[in-house]
C-alpha cells in the first residue's frame, strides 16, 4: 500500500478514535464534530488517489 493511502487511513483512524475519546468522556458535541472529519478525510484521499491515476 502507497504511502499516502496509509497516512489517510491513519488520519481517520485517529480521527475516528478521538472522537470516541472525546464522546464517551463527556463532551459529545466535540465527539460529534471530530467524527464527522472521518468521510471527509477519506473522499479526500480517494480523490487524490483517483486525480493522480487519470493524469
């Protein structure tokens, strides 16, 4: 696996786990708002996976 395909999956992993952290600790509007970086971050990497394939 490239390297950049793993260093987006790392970013919503640890995206991921933050907001678990930071919703089940209490502060639920937080864990909300960092959960929802998770798609984002990983439609951004599909689309710079697919950019560099098409040119």
């Amino acid at each position: 696996m490239p390297t950049s395909k793993k260093l987006f999956f790392a970013a919503a992993g640890l995206s991921f786990l933050g907001s678990v952290f930071l919703f089940f600790t209490g502060d639920h509007e937080r864990g909300i708002f960092v959960g929802l970086w998770v798609p984002s971050i990983l439609a951004a990497g599909v689309l710079l996976h697919v950019g560099r394939r098409q040119g």
